[in-house]
C-alpha cells in the first residue's frame, strides 16, 4: 500500500522562533490526535538541526527544501545532502517550479541532487508540473513526462522507490486557482501510468503522488477523495497549524 502523506513546504517563511513555535505546536496537536496519514514539514535550513529536536519523529517528519548538486568543496552558500540527512531531516524537496524558474535549475543539475539526496538515505519529493501557458496549449502531459524522464526516469527500480512525485499546477500556485479535482486526478492517472511504463505496474501503484496547488481545508477532501491522488504538498496553508491540521484531517473523512 502507498502511503498517504501531506507535506508542508513552508518555502521562506519564518523566522527560528517562529519556526520553531509552529513545529511545537503541529506536535502538540498530533500527539494529542494521531494522524491518518504521513504528516512532513519542509523548513528553512537553518531551521531543521533545531526543529528535529523538537518534533516526535514518529509524528512528523522532516524535509529540507533544497540540497547542493555537489557532494562537497568549495561552493559557498550550498547545502550538501549530507548536511541535510545530519541534521535528523529524512526528506528533501527537488524540482519546484520556484527553484526550476527563479534558480534556473536544469533536468541535469535536479538529476545530479536527486542521485545524491538518494545516496545520503533521503526520501526525495520531486516537483512536476505545466505552466499556465502549457496547459492553455494542452501539452501538460508531455511536459511532466518530460521532467520525469530527465531527471528521475535515470534511477534503478530500488532507489526509484525512494521518490514521492508532486504534481504542482504551476498555474495554482499561490494564485488561489486550483485544479478541479478531476483535472488533479486526470494527469495523477497519468503521471502514474508513465511510472508504471517505465518500471512496471507494481512500482507505479506503490509512488505516492502528491497534488501541490493551493490545497486547502476546503478543497482537501474533495482532492484526496481521487484515486490517483495520495495526499498533498502544500504551501501557505502549512504556515498555521490549524489549516494545516484541517487539511491532514481531511484524511479521517
């Protein structure tokens, strides 16, 4: 069986004590009302070595949002994926649109973060999805296939199993436009079917897909009531610890 999981993806938002603060209290919460599904939060980095210590790892787990493509050296300003795996996180975020778009992240340089992440003991959460303009062209399919191919398709069937696909609308993020439902579980099927050409149908049914656009409580449960669609990545509704709890209640519906 897939595991279902909701990832909150805080991007750059709050300050330590802040940071610190929420993580407290989305543990006080579960500890209090155990979760029916995987719950992670994916925190600056100069937030994870502190909220690791914090958090009930068996409640929570802990993603970085980035790591370097290089393993180590001279590269000023980068984060190794060893550092991430040290500091007690289990999972790193790769491929966002933002990184892809603002940091001009290439299908090469996510491939090289992805082997590395894997060869640290990280669980990656790979990033896929079409602009406004592709979807107006139709073209989604082939560009998230794309994305799949040059940058994750290169693994063996057992690292592979290490990644958990988020499909991100680009279109819906931060825009307040989400995909219906049935769209979201449309390219899901999809995204799946690829996988499951590529490595096989058992793979494919055991790849936990994300949705990753402007999900929120209200719309959750409509969301993870599709098939194809195993939780989600979610972006400002992860930053107070109430939406982010009626979102991973949505599981209990």
């Amino acid at each position: 069986m897939r595991k279902k999981i909701v990832a909150g993806n805080w991007k750059m938002n709050k300050n330590l004590q802040e940071g610190l603060a929420l993580a407290e209290e989305l543990n006080v919460m579960l500890a209090a009302e155990k979760p029916a599904c995987d719950v992670v939060i994916g925190t600056p980095f100069i937030h994870l070595a502190k909220v690791s210590e914090v958090i009930d790892h068996k409640l929570i787990g802990l993603s970085a949002q980035n790591c370097a493509d290089k393993a180590s050296g001279a590269f000023t300003g980068e984060v190794s994926a060893e550092m991430v795996k040290s500091t007690g996180a289990e999972y790193v975020i790769l491929g966002h649109s933002e990184r892809r778009m603002y940091y001009h992240e290439t299908y090469e340089i996510l491939k090289e973060k992805v082997l590395l992440a894997i060869a640290n003991g990280l669980k990656v959460i790979f990033c896929i999805g079409e602009s406004e303009e592709e979807r107006d062209k139709s073209i989604q399919n082939q560009v998230v296939k794309a994305e799949l191919e040059g940058s994750v398709f290169n693994l063996s069937a057992e690292e592979f199993k290490n990644i958990i696909i988020a499909y991100e609308p680009i279109w819906a993020i931060g825009t307040g436009k989400t995909a219906t439902s049935g769209q979201a579980e449309e390219i899901h099927a999809y995204i799946r079917s690829v996988i499951a050409e590529k490595y096989g149908k058992q793979i494919a049914e055991d790849t936990t897909i994300l949705y990753g656009g402007s999900c929120k409580p209200s719309n959750a449960g409509e969301l993870f009531s599709k098939p194809d669609i195993d939780g989600g990545l979610i972006g400002g509704a992860s930053l107070k610890a109430a939406d982010f709890k009626g979102i991973i209640d949505a599981w209990k519906k």
